[in-house]
C-alpha cells in the first residue's frame, strides 16, 4: 500500500501521538451521530467552544444529511466531526473534542475518519475553516497533510468584533480506495 503524502497507510500513521494502552484503544468507538447523541454533543461543544453552535444548527445538518459522527470512549462522547460531501469535494463543518479529553489523540481520528469518509464518498479534496489563533487545532491540520489555501475574510464571531478565517484544504486523492 503506498505511504505517499496524504495516503490512507500514512494518515494512519501519523496518529502515532496517541498516548493510550491496546486496551484503551479499544475503548475508543467512532460512530454516526444520532438525534438522541444532542445532549451530550451540546455539552462537549459548549465545553469546547467560546462561540459554539445551537442546537438548530446540529439538528439542521442531521436532517440535510450531512456526515454526523460521535467519538466515544469508555461509552461517553468525547468528541464530534460534521462534513459535507457532494460535487467531488468535502467541507469539514465541525471538529471538536471535550477539553478534559483533548491531546489524547481523539481530534486526530475523528480528522482521520472524516477524510476517509470523503474518500469513500469520491470527494478530491478537503476543506475546512480555522481561526489563526487556534495553534492546536492549525498543528493538527498541518501534521496529517492540509496546506492553507486561502483567507476567508471576517468569517468568524469574536468578542467585541469579527475575526478571519485560514482556509485550509487536503487532496485526497492519494488515499487508497476503501
Ligand atoms: C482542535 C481539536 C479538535 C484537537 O483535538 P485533540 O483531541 O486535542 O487532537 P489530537 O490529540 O489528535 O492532536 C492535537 C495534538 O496532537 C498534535 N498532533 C496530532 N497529530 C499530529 C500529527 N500528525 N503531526 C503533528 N502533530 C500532531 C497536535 O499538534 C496537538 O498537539 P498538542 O495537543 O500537544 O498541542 C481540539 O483541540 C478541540 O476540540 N478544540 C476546540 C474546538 C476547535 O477549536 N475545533 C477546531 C475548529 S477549526
């Protein structure tokens, strides 16, 4: 299976931060977002975000059909991943893991599980938003292949004002097929 940049053996790979025992690993369950998964969702966004979106907004893109996915470990939800797919590309909406749960790795498989969900739906390339100010979330982005495509220009929300947005893209077409 080919390693080049972007591959699937290579995003793989490069979750090798992850500080956790076989069996934890185990413990770890990425699965479609449900309505009844809200609750808990709402909690993690608004742990994790200044501006985090309504309950509305999650409602809408379940219905729409969006990608909706839930990270669970030892069965609570820890994280969230939102992504849009059509047209031969993917937009990722959402990306969030409860703080006290963060720099575990959880980001890094919900980004991973996103992208191959792109792929299996015959999507080329990635997007996504992030504030320049969001280091963590830009190291992550940056160390499983996205390069900054673009500025987006007032895109975000920011107290007393707006701030921009980096857009950031990954080609897919790398991966290996599922
Ligand atoms: C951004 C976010 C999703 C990352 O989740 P996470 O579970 O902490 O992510 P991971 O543990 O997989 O990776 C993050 C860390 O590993 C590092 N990392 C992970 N994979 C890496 C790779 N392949 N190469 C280099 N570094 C990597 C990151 O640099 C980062 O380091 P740090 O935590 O020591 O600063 C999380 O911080 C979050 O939910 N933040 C609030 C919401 C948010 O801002 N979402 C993003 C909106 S654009």
């Amino acid at each position: 299976m080919s390693n080049a940049p972007g591959s699937k053996t290579e995003l793989k790979s490069r979750i090798g931060n992850v500080e956790m025992s076989g069996a934890e690993n185990e413990l770890v369950r990425i699965r479609p977002m449900t309505e009844s998964d809200l609750g808990a969702v709402l909690e993690v966004e608004r742990l994790a975000y200044s501006f985090p979106w309504s309950e509305g907004i999650f409602r809408d893109c379940l219905r729409v059909g969006y990608c909706c996915w839930v990270l669970e470990f030892r069965d609570l939800i820890d994280g969230h991943g939102i992504m849009a797919v059509g047209g031969g590309e993917s937009h990722i909406l959402n990306l969030c893991v409860r703080p006290a749960s963060q720099s575990k790795g959880f980001g890094g498989r919900l980004l991973t599980h996103l992208l191959e969900t792109a792929h299996s739906h015959q999507a080329d390339t990635t997007l996504l938003e992030v504030r320049p100010t969001n280091t963590r979330a830009i190291r992550l982005y940056e160390g499983l292949g996205f390069n900054q495509v673009g500025i987006r220009k007032d895109y975000y929300p920011d107290e007393g004002g707006r701030e921009d947005a980096l857009l950031f893209a990954i080609e897919l077409s790398n991966l290996s097929p599922n």
